[in-house]
C-alpha cells in the first residue's frame, strides 16, 4: 500500500514540500489504510501549519484505492461516496449523522427520525455494505508462512542427536492384503 500511495504522489506533484508531507503522511497510514497520527502532531514534526498538511492530506486522499487515508470510518466510507456516480440519497445522511445506530441496526428509529420508510433506509444500508470499510485490506500483505524444520537437533546428555521431525509427512501403513 505504501509503494503504491508513494508511486501516485509522485506522479501527481513534483514540489519538494508537498512531496516531503505527502512522504511523512504516508509513513502515518496504516495497513487498513487509516491515518493513525493526528494532524496537528504531523503538522508539528514536519514544521508546517496544520492549513499546510491538511492541504497535501486532500491530495493523498485523492488516491487510489478510494478512503486511504481518512482518519476513521466515518470520513472513509464519505470519501468513497464522493466518488460514486451513483450514490443512494440517504446514504451520505446515515454515515454522517447515524453511523453508530446503522450498527444497531436500529432501522425503524432511523426511518422515524429521516420520515423515510424502512425499506428506504434497509436500500441506504445495502448501498453503505457495498463500501470498502479498510481501503488498505487489497494490498494488505499474506499471512506468514512458517516454515518447518525438516530435522531437529536435540542434545541428549553430552550428544546432539539429530531427530527426523515427522509431523508434516504423511504415515506410511501397509495392507494386510
């Protein structure tokens, strides 16, 4: 993820501070493709006024995949939106407003509050599903792969002894017949 928002900000900017801030930025978001620092601390290290990195921060979530870099969910999956051509007319109002109860799933509270009917509000939550909540999750990297000794060497009194380690090989069984 790193490689790949490092590859787009280069392409899109060739000034040497807003390539040293969309840098620091970048170092900040996680594997999920959150931003884990605040901005007024980047601002701080980087010596800038928070105006200044909010400014390359619009830039950097400009990027692909769509929501990298937002500071929670709720800013991520609203990034998205923006981007859609086809965005649900409830769906920015639920995210904005009504995040925590769409996690109740308090669906006739909220169709009270917005006067819309439930099965709006149910059209809204499907369309919400249809977003990425962790942007950064397709360039995450692969569980790790362990690997396993063929042998172990074990010391036995004063000798090492060397032990076939078995446990990845299949069992060999001979038919009676």
């Amino acid at each position: 993820l790193m490689d790949h928002l490092l590859f787009q900000l280069h392409l899109s900017t060739s000034h040497a501070e807003c390539l040293r801030l969309g840098m620091l930025l970048i170092g900040n978001v996680d594997e999920s493709g959150y931003l884990k620092e605040p901005l007024d601390a980047m601002a701080a290290v980087a010596g800038v006024e928070v105006s200044r990195i909010e400014e390359v921060l619009n830039l950097v979530q400009s990027f692909e995949p769509t929501g990298v870099g937002a500071r929670d969910l709720k800013e991520c999956l609203l990034l998205q939106l923006e981007t859609r051509p086809d965005p649900h007319p409830l769906a920015k109002e639920l995210i904005a407003s009504h995040l925590p109860a769409l996690e109740g799933r308090h669906w006739e509270k909220l169709a009270a509050k917005l006067g819309a009917p439930v099965k709006e509000i149910q059209a809204a939550v499907e369309y919400i599903t249809t977003l990425e909540p962790k942007p950064g999750r397709t360039f995450g990297t692969e569980d790790p792969r362990y690997i396993t000794p063929d042998v172990y060497i074990v010391k036995v009194d004063d000798r090492f002894v060397v032990v076939l380690n078995d446990d990845g090989l299949p069992r060999l069984r001979v038919s009676p017949y």
